[in-house]
C-alpha cells in the first residue's frame, strides 16, 4: 500500500505558506515560499525528495485561481485539489488565524478527509466563464453610469416627462438639455459620454457571447435552455458556461444547493425549523434563475420567438418546459394567494424552476426518461 503525503497551501499574491504531514507523523514540516514559478519548482522537489510515495496537494480557492493547481499537475506527478473556503470545518472557539495555521489546518483537514473540493475548469470554460461574467460586469457598469445620470437630472428638478427612460426620445430629450452653469454641462456630457462607450462595449462583447452559443462544447446546452420561457441565448450561455461539466449534478436538489435556493435549517430534536434561502455557491446562476423566474408570473404562453427558439429541438425538452411554464404560474397563483410576498414566491420559483433545468440537461434525467 502507497504511503501518502499531505500538503496544505495557504496561498496568497506573493507568498505561499507550506505545510507537510508525512506518513505516520502529526507534525508538520513548513516553510514559506515566493509565489513564483522557480519558487514553485523548487517546492516540489523539495516535497518529493522528503519521502517516497504519492503527494497530495491542497489550497482554498479564491482570487489566485486555478494558476497554481495547473502548475503543480503540469509541473510534477502529485495532484491537487482545490478547497471550498465556505465548508471548511472551523472551531467555535479559535481565535488565532495566521497564515501558517491556515496551511498547517489544511493539511491536517486534508488527510483527514473533512475537506470540499472545488470541481476544477479547464482553461477553454474558466475562458468562456470570465467573458459571460465581464458582460455582466458591463451590464451593471452601464446601470450604475445611468443611475449617476439620472440622479443628477433629478437633484436638478429636471424630469422626463416621457413613458420610457432610455429609448431613443428619451435620448434625444437628453442632448437637448441646457444649463446655464457651465459645470453642468461639462457634468452631463461626461456622463453621456461614459454611458455611450459602455454600451458600445457591451455590443462588442455581446458578440463574443453569442458566438460562444455556438461553440461545439456549449451549442446543445444553449439550444435546449432557450426551450424555456425567458431564457434566450445570453441567458443560456451563462448557464452553461457556468455549470460546464453537467455530469455532476446527480440529482436536481444538488443543483439547488449548489446554487443556494434551498432554505437553511436549524433542527433539533423534535423541533425542526427552516429559514432563508442559503445563498451559498454560484450567485451568477442564482441571479439568472430569479431574474428568470419573475416571467413566469405572467400567463402561460407561446409566443413567436419562444416558437422559433423551439424549432427543431427533442420532443422531450420542448414538453418539459411547457410543464414548467404551467406548474410555475400555478405555483405563483397559490402561493400569493395565501399571502406570501411575491419575492418570496418568485424564490420558490427559481427553485423550481433548477429542478427543471436539471432534468433537461443532466444525463440522467435523460437516461431515466429513455426507460
């Protein structure tokens, strides 16, 4: 049987934190290192040449990536395994944190199995992840330079007296405004300028996005979400490439975890009670599934583009979303009816409607449906 080495990485922009537990010992050996790649290298053989037998590398995932996991996959025959910050297992009463207990905590936690791991993106989907989410980046820039817009026409007691902000009259209403304070204008064009050069490059990532859709990895993930009500192409693709490997969702209630729609509970003994939402995990999907679930408020319905997106997609998909559309609005009715508010409902909602999308694009949903 192979003897196995434990190694806890507390990583950070320039120094990284190592600590070794060898086989049969509780102490670990620990040093510090520069994050760069000689350092990196060295780190290695140095770990390697401690004792034979396999390595096992660990650190918590957060703003330093996957950099480091490749290099050491790339670089030696160890692997490495990334850790959910937000499921370590922590003491109630410690109170000393250090960067060198965070490593040596590591790998004690490691090789005693108590840690989470990260499922790891492969450079194509962290690529195509980091350009979904700069679009929703510049989506919220876009938002927050109109805002700056707007609130300074209103201190002004200037208001649009038109039906809509942000069509084309409301916009020409904008380039006709006047002030008689230099300053003000120079404050107003400024921001007019600053919204247009976001949404021009909005319009160019858009482009990206939407070729993305097509890409051979995400094309039938894309194709079967727009089958649903209020997901079109943007949407999907932010779907899919935040997911990616759909495989490992083995049941639909682990997409709603790991999303965090499912309620948090607190139970003891006989009393069991449940509270909000989690909100752990993937808030990009999370955000996409409410903003989603908002529309199926309205009636159930097909309209022209719903058709045309269904065009030529499996019978299955096409009749799984009608389900949805019909069961969510039924849902909404009730449960305003008996008084909840409508976030709450919409909530509900989205959590339903993953179950949904988990039974559309897993593989097992679709090998059940097949028997």
């Amino acid at each position: 049987m192979k003897r196995t080495i434990f190694v806890g990485l507390d990583v950070h922009k320039q120094w990284i934190n190592v600590a070794v537990l060898l086989p049969g010992q509780d102490t670990p050996i620990e040093w510090r290192i520069v994050n760069e790649p000689q350092a990196i290298r060295r780190m290695l053989k140095r770990v390697a040449e401690l004792s034979p037998g396999d390595v096992r590398y660990c650190y918590e995932a957060g703003p330093c990536g996957y950099a480091l996991q490749r290099q050491i996959i790339s670089w030696s025959d160890a692997s490495c395994m990334l850790v959910a910050p937000s499921l370590i297992p922590r003491k109630p009463g410690e109170r000393i944190k250090t960067d060198r207990r965070d490593a040596r905590k590591l790998a004690q936690l490691f090789r005693a199995g108590l840690l989470t791991e990260v499922h790891p993106l492969t450079e194509e989907d962290e690529a195509a992840r980091d350009l979904s989410r700069a679009r929703d980046d510049l989506r919220e820039d876009l938002t927050r330079a109109r805002h700056r817009l707007s609130k300074f026409l209103l201190r002004r007691a200037i208001t649009f007296t038109g039906k809509k902000a942000w069509t084309n009259a409301h916009r020409r209403w904008l380039e006709s405004l006047r002030f008689d304070n230099p300053a003000d204008s120079a404050v107003v064009a400024d921001y007019l300028l600053a919204i247009e050069h976001i949404e021009q490059r909005l319009k160019s990532l858009l482009v990206h996005v939407e070729r993305l859709g097509h890409d051979p990895r995400y094309a039938k993930a894309v194709a079967t979400l727009r089958c649903f009500r209020s997901i079109d192409t943007l949407s999907a693709v932010g779907y899919a490439v935040e997911l990616h490997n759909f495989d490992r969702f083995t049941s639909a209630r682990r997409l709603m975890s790991f999303v965090g729609l499912i309620p948090g509970e607190h139970s003891s003994g006989e009393r069991r009670r449940q509270g909000s939402i989690t909100k752990t995990g993937n808030s990009h999907v999370r955000r996409l599934l409410i903003e989603a679930a908002w529309n199926y408020r309205h009636r159930p319905h097909v309209g022209a583009s719903l058709r045309e997106r269904r065009k030529g997609q499996p019978p299955r998909v096409i009749a799984l979303a009608d389900r949805a559309m019909l069961r969510l609005h039924r849902r909404y009715e009730r449960l305003t009816h008996r008084g909840v508010l409508p976030q709450k409902a919409v909530v509900a909602m989205a959590r339903e409607l993953a179950g949904f999308i988990w039974a559309a694009l897993s593989p097992l949903a679709s090998q059940a449906a097949a028997h």
